[in-house]
C-alpha cells in the first residue's frame, strides 16, 4: 500500500460520504414524495438548502463557546469515520490494529457531537432529545461492536480491512451472515431515521437536539445527519457486503454507490411505511438484537 | 536514591509543620512548597530510572536479632511508574487544596494537612519498600491516615458512617494480608520479597490447597482498597466524604496502589506457577464485575462526586481485567500477555490522572457553589470556562475517546481479551468468557461516556443556577492544577508512545520472560502484528496525522462560514412558542436516561436495585439460638445467684445487730466468753 494510494482513497472517502451526501439525501426526499403520491423537490434540493443556510441569521441563545464548536466536529468526525471504510479497494486509507474499535468509538464522537450542541444549547427539549439520543447510542452500539469482532475472530485480525478481505475470499459463513443480519437490522437505528428518529421527533419534542440550532450551526448539523445516513449504509455495504470487487478503485467506487443507493432504497422505503417508536421500546428491541447477536460470537468460536 | 530521601524529608518536615499552623492559608502554603519539593525529588529519581532501566536497592536498617526482616527500599522501573504518578498527582493535590480549603469556613486546617501529607508518605513507602513487613506497616498507616480525611468533617452523619465502614472493612481485610504473612513467614523465615519469591515454590510444591489460600487472603486484602465489587461496597460511601483534593488522591493515586500492590505480589513475590493462572482467571472476572455492575450503578448517581466513585470502581475493573487476562495466558502465550498487561497498567497510569482531574473538577463546583449535587447546579460554564473544558476532557479521556489518553489503554484491553478466541489450547467455555469480557467492556466503555456527559452536561451546560457564590471567583492555582492534569491527558493520547514504552519497561522488570518491545509493538511476532508505530503506510495509530485534515476540514468550513457572512444576533431561549420562567423548565441531572434506568432497576424482595446496585445494602442478621447466648452468659447463672445467697446470709447476721441493744450487749458477753474458751483450749490451759 503506498502513498498515492492513501491520499487518493482518503480524498475519495470524504468526497463520497460528505459531499455526495446531499445528492443521497435528495434521492429520499424523492421517494418519500412518490410514495405520498407527491411531486417532491427536486433531486439538488438539499444542496440549495445547505448553501442557503449558510448565509442565513445565526441565532444566538447562549454564550457557551461549545455551541459554537460542537457543529463542526459532529462534521468533522463523519468525515474521519469515513477515512475507516474500504471504499477504493480492499483496505481502508487509515488502518492499523485495533481499528475496529477506533471505528466504534469514532461513531460515538458523531454522537457526542450532537449531543454537547444540544445540551450547550440551553433548551430543555433539546435535553431531551440529547439524553435519548445518548440511550439509543448506548443499546445499538453494542450490535455494531459484536458484529465487528465476530468478522475479527472469524478474520484473526482486528483491523478493517484484514476482515474485508477474509470475507470477500472466503465467502459468508453462518456467523457472519447472522452478524450482517444483525447489523441489517439496526441500521435504521443507526442512521437515525423512523422509526428510531426518537431524538429529533418534530411532533413531540420539536426536533429535540437541533432546537435552537439556526443558519450555519443548523446547516452543518444538517449535513452531518445526511452524511450519517451515507456513512453507515457504506459501512453496511462495503464491510458486511464486499462483493463485487474489481482492480480497478475508480469502478469499485461506482459499484459502491449502486450499492449504497439501493440500501437507501430500502430504508426510506422502512422510514416511510413505519410510525415512531417510543424510547422504551426502541431500547428493549436493540437490547434483544445485541444479546442475540452474541449468539454469532459463539459461532464464531466454533469456526463456522 | 538520596533524591527519595529528600523527599520524605521535607513532607515529614511539613507534617510537623502543619501540625502547628492554624491559619489556613499559610498551612496550605507550607504544604505546597514542602510537596513541590519532594514532587521534584521524586519526579528526577524516577525519570532517572526509567530512562536507564536500572534497578537501585538499599538496605536501611534491620530488625535482625528480633525479626528475619530489614527495611530494604528498592526502586524498580514498576515502582518509578507509580513514582511520577504520585508525583504529579499529589503536587497538582496540593496546589488546589492551598485555596480550595478557604471553602470550608469553620474546620480546622490541623486535621487536614498533617493527614494528607502523611498519606503522601506512606503511599511513597508502599511502592518503594521490597519487604513484606514494612510494606504492611506502610499499608497500615495509608488506611489510617486516609480514614482521618474520610472522616474530616465530624458533623456530617454521613461521613462518620463511610468512615466507619471504611475502617473496619479496611482492617479486616489487612488482617488477611498479616494472616498471610505469618504463613509465608513460617516457611520462608524472611521477610524480604525475594526470599519469599524462592520459599513459595516450596509451599505450592507441598502444600497446593494452602497456597491457594494464601492467595487467596492476598487477592482480598488487595481487592477491597482497590473497591473491587462486591468487596468495595465501603467506597461510594466513603470516597466522597472528604475534601475534593483528598478524594482526589484516593480515586487517582491510594485506589491504584492496590492494583499495584496486586500486580506486585503475582508478578515478583509469588513464582509464576499454574496458581497464577487461576487466579489470574478469578482477577479477571471479578475485574468485569465490577466494570458492569459499578459503570452502569455510576449511570443512576445524581451526585457528582459519588457518580465519580463509582466509576473509580469500574475502572479499576478494567485494570483487573488487563491484568487477569495477562496472568491467565503469560505461560501459554507471552505476547498476548504482554499486550494484556501492558494495558492494565497504561491503563493505572491514565486513570490516575484523568480520576484526580474528574475530582478536582468536582471540588471546583463545590468551591462556587456549595454543593456538588447535579440537581441544584447547571451552567457553571459560564463562570468557570476552563474548569467545564478540563472536566470535558476527562469526561472524554475516561471514556477512552480518541485522541485523548484512555483511549490506548482500553484498546489493549479489548484486544487481548478477545484475541484469547485464538487460542486453540484453552477450554471453549473459557475463550467465550473472555470475549464475552470484551463486549462488556466495550459496551460499558460507552456506559461511562453517557454518565460523564451528564455530568458534563448538567453541571456545566445550561441556563446558570443554584446558589452561587458571586465574590468567590475560581483563584488560579485551581484552575492551573486542573489544567496540568488535562494537558498531560491529552498530550499522552496525542503521544501514546512515550507512555507506552515507560510502561512496557515497568511490566518488564517484573517479568522477565517476556517478549521484546519491538516484537510486540512494532513489528510482526509470530503472524501477529500489533505494529503500532511503524510507518504510516503499513497502517499505524498515530493521532497526530490524523488530526490534520480533520482541522483543515473545519477551518474550511469555518472560511465557508466566514465567506457567507451570516449576520449574528442574540435571542430568547424559544419554549416552543409558550412563555416559561427558566425555572419552570429546567432539565435536571435526575432526569437524564430515565428509561435507561427504569430498565436495569428492580426488585428482589425488600431490597430496591437501582442500576443492579441495591440502593441500601441489606444488613446482615445473624440468628443465634437462645439456650446457646444464656450459656455464654455466666453473670447470669453462676455469679448472680451466688452473689445473692451470700449478702442473704450475711444480712441475716447483719440484723443481729441492729434490733435491741441489751441482745448486742449479750451477744458481746457470749462471744468473749466464747473466744476466752476458745484461746484456753489451743494454748492448753497455759497462760
């Protein structure tokens, strides 16, 4: 692995997960406006909706310095989780042993992002929403977590792309398959979409964690929810689903976005069809899956 | 080795010192110039080691007609790790302690600085000392002079019952350590840790169930200081009752030495044998127990500084499981051993720094506000900027995000507990609970993340409120102690690899056979490759290059930002659309995860568990039968009625005198006569 190597997929990870995110985001918008029997915006709407937002009046309700910072870092973060996806290839741009967990925590910074914004905030909405958003973190990330070390037990190694590339070689086997079943089943929690939207719900809280947030500081928070969507679909894709593959880093690219645009498919396909779960129901259902999960662990051991 | 001299010179001198100096400023000044010193001191003598590698070892005196044993200070790369702890820790103690004390109004600073300082002492002698006796000596006095912290404030209730519970499970649990010792004593018939070492293979030779329990009265001793569950049921009552730069020693520096002092004794006192792999098991379960069960009680605190001791209890769970899982395999597979307890210990070192940090933050609140329950107080940010930075940083660092310091530690944890999966000659059952193990440390690492940030995020976010303080601003020797800690935090997890290899020295000169660094860290051992820090394109952690396009990303955005020209203006809190006074709406800490909570809050009978945590710890009722307790009870059936008949008796006779005085004056005839005939009879008629 050399150099030019490096930069070349560190810069297409970035690309793809931050700015091709609004395209991914339009695309939503646009089936959830078919399945309405709507027109809908069209498909570059939401990079007008960042750009204007730029420019618009930043509204300030406190003077906590967090609240001007934690924006950007809920960015900046996705940004370097990104740089953990094997997109170009067969291994990540940034890979050393024990990324799995760097990963892992990684998608808890996005987290803590998000929720020092809104606890800095000073809304006591966007407490709540900041309190749930940190539940949810806490009962699906195990599932994540145990997915990952059954691919490095069944891999023998703790980095990303080591486990990529047993899989793609050595094809499923049933712990894996159970894991990627798993992480198939979270993923709406994941991203945060219905029915596990339980942090922003507008109806309830009105839009929880993104309350006070206005112009710039709400245009990157909005960015980085689009770019969570793009992260974790590669994620499922390309760690959990690595085939095809060719030689070539700029096709395997286009085969990961085919990929990933069908994965978005499916899951506003859920959003739109699903009402809201609460939090205590959305905590016991991922509290289940994680302890099923363990399960796959085992098989693991057992080498199947 | 003068240097260490030195330094208990001048806290000794400061402990008489302050025993006299009732003005608080100026005791507390004493203090810090006295432990600057000896922080120095103890700072050269342990670089100095761990830059060379060397061993230095002197005997002082010894008790030789009396006793098989001599004072000897031996200072190895193990014992200078936990030197600059201390160090470090109990100077930045220190400095926050000279103006935090004015917040105590009517206590004396007598009963605090002597103690704190004595402290000091005798932690610097249990890691320095090579001798099982006077290392139970310099134990001794750890517990007892931190028992006068605990129990500083002698009015509060509470702080009289944790140091009571304090005191006595203490005590028994050195009972053990002096049991065991008199064992050993018996065999080994020296004192010295390296006789110790040699007679001890006799004693699992011979006798297998005997040094098992000798082990097992150890593990205990050590265990409960360390507030292992369920032994350390004594530390969230106790922990929080002193001044905050006292429990900030006891949570950053006292809790660690009992993992050192575990590390200590199954590393170089006891032989490695199959008795250190089973314990090494038993280390490593009870260290997960008490990562999940403490972590997840923590969640349901809504006080700051028992919040921090429960965690000081989780984390010294992941010490144990590094350390177990170090100990189980280092027979069958030294790498993965090394790693294990190369993590274990980084693990102490970190955890000693963010814990005091975390401590002193909370002092902090205190010092503004009077209270540190997280109820009362929100907004502090506003009043104390750098204080909310630094508990930000420790609240990330304790949670191991990266870049900051825990990171590395809790990384070599996870990895060599589920990296055990690959080990084909251990039982199935065994490598599945060491995975398992894993999951839970990584899934309560996250755990930890959300109850700092409700600390974070109720003490300091938010509309300001609760009782302030207002002329009382945060003086700068507090706020510099705090900022000391976090930069060493975030300058050890910007640079892991400096720590690193102290501590792989540290580890190495207590087990010899082990793997070198560079086969362990940087290149390939045996297929396996760790390589933390080879070159970068081979893949390797080093945070720095990470962090570059990342702030380059944010300043781009900011220039963005910058370019748009957003106009800025200053509102209302919006309630969604209703008008509320902030009062009528705050979100208090109690308030946060309340479902979480709901979840792994139960009951068992009459006993409430809030976060598997009983909420009052059941009392324990013996049932003695009765016949059994009158036996005992000689007084009642023995000497009583004894008692009775004999003043009956000599009232009856009593009565002779007191009735009529002509029977008196009778009485005195008969008896003379009585006593005439008596005295004609015995000398025979002869006088």
């Amino acid at each position: 692995m050399n150099t030019e190597f490096i930069i070349l997929s560190s810069v297409l990870n970035i690309l793809i997960v931050l700015l091709l995110s609004p395209l991914f985001d339009g695309f939503t918008r646009k089936i959830r406006a078919l399945i309405q029997s709507r027109v809908g915006p069209p498909l570059l709407q939401s990079y007008y909706d960042l750009l204007k937002l730029m420019g618009k009046e930043d509204l300030k309700s406190t003077i906590n310095p967090l609240f001007r910072l934690s924006p950007y870092l809920s960015v900046v973060s996705i940004g370097m989780a990104s740089l953990l996806i094997p997109i170009t290839g067969l291994v990540p741009p940034l890979n050393f042993w024990g990324d799995i967990f760097l990963f892992i925590y990684i998608i808890t910074v996005v987290g803590i992002a998000i929720i020092i914004t809104a606890s800095a905030s000073e809304n006591p909405f966007a407490y709540i929403g900041a309190s749930r958003k940190m539940m949810l973190h806490l009962s699906v990330e195990p599932i994540l977590a145990i997915a990952l070390i059954t691919g490095a037990i069944n891999a023998g190694s703790f980095k990303i792309g080591d486990i990529v590339s047993w899989y793609y070689s050595n094809g499923p086997n049933v712990s894996m398959l159970l894991s990627t079943v798993c992480v198939f089943l979270s993923l709406q929690a994941l991203i945060g979409k219905i029915p596990f939207d339980i942090s922003e719900a507008e109806q309830e809280i009105a839009e929880g964690v993104l309350i006070e947030l206005s112009g710039p500081k709400y245009a990157c928070v909005k960015w980085a929810n689009m770019s969570r969507q793009v992260l974790f679909c590669l994620v499922f894709t390309q760690i959990f689903i690595p085939w095809p593959l060719s030689e070539n880093s700029l096709i395997n690219v286009i085969i990961a976005l085919i990929k990933v645009t069908a994965i978005i498919f499916i899951s506003t396909l859920i959003e739109s069809l699903n009402p809201r779960l609460r939090i205590d129901q959305a905590l016991k259902y991922n509290l289940t899956l994680a302890l099923f999960s363990l399960t796959s662990i085992f098989l693991a051991l057992l080498g199947v | 080795m003068q240097y260490l001299y030195f330094s208990f010179l001048s806290l000794i001198f400061a402990m008489f010192l302050t025993f006299f100096i009732r003005n608080k400023n100026f005791s507390g000044f004493v203090t810090l110039i006295m432990t600057s010193f000896s922080s120095l001191c103890l700072l050269h003598l342990s670089l100095d080691i761990i830059i060379e590698n060397k061993v230095v070892e002197q005997e002082i005196f010894s008790l030789k007609p009396l006793l098989n044993s001599s004072l000897i200070i031996g200072i190895d790369s193990l014992s200078a790790l936990f030197l600059l702890i201390i160090s470090l820790v109990s100077f930045c103690v220190t400095l926050f302690s000279w103006k935090y004390f004015e917040a105590y109004k009517t206590e004396s600073p007598q009963r605090f600085y002597p103690f704190l300082v004595l402290l000091f002492i005798s932690s610097i002698g249990v890691v320095s000392v090579k001798e099982l006796l006077f290392f139970i000596v310099f134990w001794e006095l750890m517990t007892l002079s931190s028992w006068f912290l605990v129990v500083f404030e002698r009015e509060k209730r509470s702080a009289l019952k944790g140091g009571l519970q304090y005191f006595i499970t203490a005590h028994v649990t050195t009972a053990f350590l002096i049991l065991a010792s008199v064992i050993v004593y018996s065999y080994s018939n020296d004192f010295s840790f390296r006789e110790i070492n040699k007679s001890f293979l006799l004693i699992i030779d011979k006798h297998p169930y005997l040094s098992h329990f000798i082990l097992f009265c150890i593990f205990i001793a050590f265990v409960t200081k360390a507030g292992v569950l369920p032994f350390g049921f004594w530390l969230p009552n106790a922990y929080p009752q002193p001044p905050s730069s006292a429990s900030s020693f006891f949570g950053g520096v006292m809790s660690k030495l009992a993992v050192y002092a575990l590390f200590r004794f199954f590393s170089s006192v006891i032989p490695l044998s199959y008795h250190t792999q089973v314990w090494g098991f038993i280390i490593a379960v009870f260290g997960v127990f008490s990562i999940f069960i403490g972590t997840i009680a923590a969640l349901t605190q809504d006080e700051a500084k028992r919040l921090m001791s429960f965690h000081a209890i989780g984390q010294v769970g992941y010490m144990l499981l590094g350390i177990g899982v170090g100990l189980y395999f280092i027979n069958i597979n030294p790498f993965l051993a090394t790693v294990s307890l190369v993590g274990g210990l980084f693990h102490v070192f970190n955890n000693s720094i963010y814990k005091s940090l975390l401590f002193l933050n909370a002092g902090a609140i205190f010092y503004k506000t009077g209270t540190t329950d997280l109820n009362k107080v929100s907004g502090l940010i506003k009043l104390m900027p750098l204080t909310a930075i630094t508990a930000l940083v420790g609240s990330l660092s304790i949670a191991g995000v990266p870049p900051f310091n825990g990171f590395i530690s809790k990384l070599l944890i996870f990895e060599s507990s589920i990296w055990s999966a690959k080990q084909s000659d251990v039982l199935f059952l065994i490598r599945g609970l060491f995975i398992v193990f894993g999951i839970i440390s990584v899934f309560i690492s996250a755990v930890t993340l959300a109850s700092f940030l409700k600390f974070v995020n109720s003490a300091f976010m938010g509309k300001l409120r609760g009782a302030i303080d207002e002329k009382r601003t945060l003086p700068w020797s507090m706020v510099l102690s705090q900022m000391i800690l976090a930069l060493v935090c975030i300058i050890t997890g910007l640079f892991p690899f400096i720590p690193l290899k102290i501590i792989y020295n540290a580890t190495i000169s207590c087990f010899d056979l082990l793997p070198s660094f560079s086969s362990v860290f940087i290149v390939d051992f045996k297929g396996v490759g760790i390589n933390f820090f080879e070159n970068y394109s081979q893949g390797a952690w080093y945070p720095i290059f990470v962090m570059i396009p990342l702030i380059l990303l944010s300043s781009l955005i900011f220039a963005f930002e910058k370019y748009a020209k957003a106009p800025k203006r200053d509102v209302e809190t919006w309630y969604g659309g209703k008008e509320h006074s902030p009062e009528e709406v705050v979100y208090k800490g109690h308030s946060f995860y309340q479902p979480f909570k709901d979840l792994v809050s139960f009951r068992i009978g009459n006993i409430q568990f809030k976060g598997f945590y009983p909420v009052k710890i059941p009392k324990i009722e013996f049932k003695i039968p009765l016949k059994f307790i009158k036996i005992l009870n000689i007084d009642e059936w023995l000497y009583y009625p004894v008692v009775d008949r004999i003043t009956k008796f000599f009232e009856f006779f009593g009565k002779i005198y007191e009735i009529i005085t002509e029977k008196y004056i009778s009485w005195l005839v008969f008896g003379s006569i009585f006593v005439f005939v008596l005295l004609f009879y015995i000398f025979g008629g002869k006088l």
